[in-house]
C-alpha cells in the first residue's frame, strides 16, 4: 500500500530517531525513517489510534477499542 495524505493521523517519532509509529486505517504501524515497508503492529479490529514511544523506545502506547471499551 502506498500512501501519499491522510486526514487526522498522528506520527511519532522513536527516541532514536530511526523509526516511525503512526496511525492509519485504526491500526499502528512501524516504519524506518529512511522510507520503505511498513509493518502493523496491531489488528484491524481495535480502531487504535494516537501513538507516542516511551523514553527508552521500547513501548508504544496508544489509544484503542476492543470489545466496547477505550
């Protein structure tokens, strides 16, 4: 999937500086910087949204529904 605009999504960048976690379709996705594949790293069922990296870059929160509950 190429994807050139989207309308209110949310991009984080990692404390390293190396890699993207973003918001697209109610999944969040991985990708390095430098471009290429993304990879989703949550299913399609939760409308995840709103990513931000913890301080050492090893978790990602963000915002979610699953079974009628944020």
């Amino acid at each position: 999937m190429k994807v050139t605009e989207a309308t209110n999504m949310v991009v984080a960048l990692s404390p390293h500086g190396n890699t993207l976690a973003f918001d697209l379709l109610g999944r969040i996705w991985l990708m390095p910087v430098s471009g290429g594949p993304s990879q989703p790293i949550t299913d399609s069922l939760g409308n995840a949204r709103q990513p931000a990296w913890s301080s050492d870059g090893k978790k990602i929160t963000f915002q979610g529904y699953w079974q009628g509950n944020w």
